[in-house]
C-alpha cells in the first residue's frame, strides 16, 4: 500500500500527539524520542565469491525513551506511578506502559505501544529566565511496536 497523496492537507504535527500512561492522557509533555534496531550479522565461507552465506537473525535493542515535559507535568507523572507502587513511594520499581497515539484526520491513526518500561533517571536543569521550568525522563523499556508491526521476531514469544 502506497502513501497517500495529498495536496493542502494537514499532515502530522506535534498537536496530532496524545501520550497515555497506561491509561492515563497526560498533555504537559514538550518532547519524547524513541528508537529500536536489530543487529543482524552476515555470515561468510569459504568460496571464490567471497559473498556472505547468510545473516543472523539478529539482536533486538530498543533505545531507552527520553520523554520531557514541564515540571508539574513530569511530577504528576511520577506521582502516577508512584501510586501503583506497593510503598506508594519508590516510582522507579513500577513497570508501565506508552502508548504514543497520532492522529489527523483523514490520515489513519497511529499507534505506538511501548511496552515494560521503567524510569532509570530523572534531570532537571534550571536557568534564570521567562521559560518555565522542565524536566526530563529517561525510560528504559522492552519493545517497541508500531500499528501493531514489529522490528523483532514475533513469531514466538514476544517480549512484554
């Protein structure tokens, strides 16, 4: 299936963007970033072509997820989590999942769904000046799928 052509039409912007924490919207977010890849090797032998045999079927690594926001955005945030904690404190032990949803009619929507992840570090830096105050997440997570579609294997037991 060919993309779409389109003449004067909305395309994608950051305001098509909604961000929900398992169930949650949350809108205070300026920035998120996330990435996967699969390192397949090629294998050689021997031969006067000295072409590869073939490939490995390959290691699947996502990127950890950088998610920033304004500072009483990132709070409600950790706050959220924090309360399916069973202290209700430790916000770094609480597993969750993203679901990055894009939509602009007539465009179909898009979904990506991050899943197993938890926060392995937090940032803040303050300056003097009119901006307001941001922080900024950093997520490790287990995969990342898009409509559904995967850079993985999926053909046996996917990842969380």
């Amino acid at each position: 299936m060919a993309d779409q052509i389109r003449v004067n039409g909305n395309q994608l912007s950051w305001g098509s963007i909604r961000l929900v924490l398992d169930t949650e919207t949350f809108t205070g977010f300026t920035g998120i970033s996330y990435a996967d890849k699969r390192e397949r090797v090629k294998a050689w032998g021997m031969g006067r072509h000295q072409a590869p045999r073939g490939r490995s079927s390959g290691k699947y690594t996502p990127d950890p997820v950088k998610l920033t926001g304004w500072k009483d955005s990132v709070q409600a945030f950790i706050a959220a989590l924090a309360q399916r904690a069973p202290d209700q404190s430790s916000y770094g032990n609480v597993e969750f999942t993203i679901s990055v949803l894009y939509s602009e009619p007539p465009l179909p929507p898009t979904q990506v769904l991050i899943t197993g992840c938890v926060i392995v570090g937090q940032s803040s830096s303050e300056e003097e000046g009119a901006d307001p105050l941001k922080e900024e997440l950093e997520i490790d997570c287990m995969a990342i799928r898009r409509n559904g579609l995967t850079l993985f294997d999926n053909t046996e037991l996917a990842p969380v």
